[in-house]
C-alpha cells in the first residue's frame, strides 16, 4: 500500500478544495430603472453561480440627504470586484458620489481592482471624466465624442463626433446577439449567437472626446453586440478595458423596469456573461464554466 507524505497529502487536498469566493459589492440606491430588481438578480445570478460572497451598498436615496450623504463612505478596497447598478442621472445636474468616493473607486480599479459597469450605470456622472472615460462608451450626447460600431465583418469602425444618432434604444424586445471575440474567457464557450429575451438595444454610445489612455477604438475590447432595428447598425453591447491595474468589463444588458416581468435576467446566455464578466474584472481570468441556474 502506499504512504502518502503530509505535504503530497496537503497539495491533495488543496487541488480538490473549491476556489475561494471572491467579495463583490454591489452599489445601487438611485437608478432610472428597476435598481432592486436589478440588484436581486445580480445577488442571486452571482450566489448560484458559487463562486462570489455578494454585499450591497446603497446610497442616500435623494441629492438633499446631506448627512446621509456624508456618512456613506463604502470601502472598496475589501472586495476583489465592484459592480455599479447606481445611476443618477445622465444630464449635467445628475446626482454625483461624493468625491472621496469617487477618488477611493478611481484609485481602488487603478491599482488592481474589478469594476463591473451595469446597464444603466453607463448613463451616469456626465460631469466625471473619469468614469466617462473608465466606462468607454455611455449615454452622451454625440456631440461628446466618438462612438463605436461593428461593420459586416465585425470590424470596429468608429463615428465621428457629431455624426450618427445619439443615445436612444427602442422598446424592450427579442433579438439576437452575436459574439464577437470568441477566444476572450468572458466569452469563450458560448455560442456564436443566441436570442436573448425582452431586453433593450440601446444605440448611440459615446466615449470622451480626449481620452487620457488613447482612443477608444484602442482601449476597448469588443466581445458582443447586436444589429438594432432603430440604427441598423451592429453595436457594441459587452465590451471590457484595462484602468491602470485594474479591469473593467461593461455590460449593457440587464434592463429592468417597474411592474414589468423581466425574462432577460434569466436568459442562461446573460447570465454567464455576468458571471464570467464579474470573475474577469476581479482576477483577469475565467476558472470555470459557472453554474448557471437563478431562477428568478
């Protein structure tokens, strides 16, 4: 019989031990969209999948909470990934973090941290350059700066600033996504397309006009988009970039609206997405196929 030694006994058991969970914070509290059907989803689609301890953070829910406000002060730097379903608001006068905390989230992705942008959070903080830039594309006007679009052969081509349509989707609907770089581990192992339920196809996506990290069609990563019926055009709809150390992955599925069913959240192919997209922004790898199984 053979005698195993307590360090060959030790490596054993650690290769068949589980990869730890990973701590996620979620930062929701104002939001255009359904933010707590959001946030449920998020919660539930992570915890199935087994590989994340998920806590929340919400903010104040109004501008005028000043002492709310002040004592909101969440500590990035205990999670390996933050995911932002909060949106104040895409005009100048939307609700802003207070700038110790946006200098805490600045810091925290640019020294390694994971940051995941969600649906609507690309809408917010027009007047903070940073995440204007950190999120690659969002809700600004086409006047802010260049867009990006997908030729026939998923060539990224850019639009000028100025030109195209501006930021606008049509109502919630079924289509189909396409996968764009099959080979990134967000999205390796799905199909090349899929239809994915009853979601909004938002067009006319901008990103900052002068840049600090070089221009978007560099930076960013296109991984899925999808020909929407309102631009005729392929656009980006996952897409991922580098903040100094950190990741960033963002998604614009995930739409939610009060008092309407949303059966998007529970699209498997969505769902792995997250998953995948959330392990990536907090370890630039993807360990296993999830498993995918929220029911709602």
């Amino acid at each position: 019989m053979m005698n195993l030694s307590r360090r060959e006994l030790l490596l054993s058991a650690l290769a068949a031990a589980p990869p730890a969970r990973l701590p996620v914070l979620i930062v929701d509290g104002m939001n255009n969209h359904d933010w707590k059907a959001g946030t449920q989803a998020l919660r539930g689609i992570l915890a199935a999948s087994g590989r994340f301890e998920v806590e929340v953070s919400t903010t104040p829910s109004t501008a005028g909470d000043q002492e709310g406000w002040a004592r909101w002060r969440p500590d990035f730097h205990r999670y390996s990934v933050v995911i932002n379903n909060f949106n104040g608001g895409h005009q100048k006068n939307g609700v802003r973090w207070p700038a110790p905390v946006e200098q805490s989230l600045e810091q925290y992705v640019s020294k390694g941290g994971g940051l995941v942008v969600f649906h609507a959070a690309n809408n917010a903080f027009l007047e903070w350059a940073d995440y204007s830039e950190m999120i690659g594309l969002g809700w600004r006007d086409k006047t802010f700066g260049p867009g990006l679009i997908l030729d026939e052969r998923e060539r990224v081509v850019v639009v000028p600033a100025g030109e195209g349509l501006g930021p606008g989707h049509g109502p919630r609907h079924d289509f189909e996504m396409s996968v764009r770089d099959p080979r990134h581990p967000i999205t390796r192992g799905l199909p090349k397309s899929w239809i994915h339920p009853s979601e909004q196809l938002t067009h006319g996506q901008h990103g900052a006009a002068q840049p600090k990290h070089g221009p978007i069609e560099k930076e960013l990563r296109i991984l899925t988009y999808a020909l929407s019926k309102d631009s005729h055009r392929r656009e980006p709809l996952d897409w991922v970039r580098s903040w100094g150390r950190g990741r960033i992955y963002t998604t614009m599925l995930g739409h939610t609206w009060k008092d309407e069913p949303n059966p998007n959240l529970l699209d498997p192919h969505f769902q792995t997405l997250l998953v995948n997209g959330t392990e990536w922004a907090a370890t630039g790898h993807v360990t296993t196929r999830p498993a995918i199984g929220w029911a709602g």
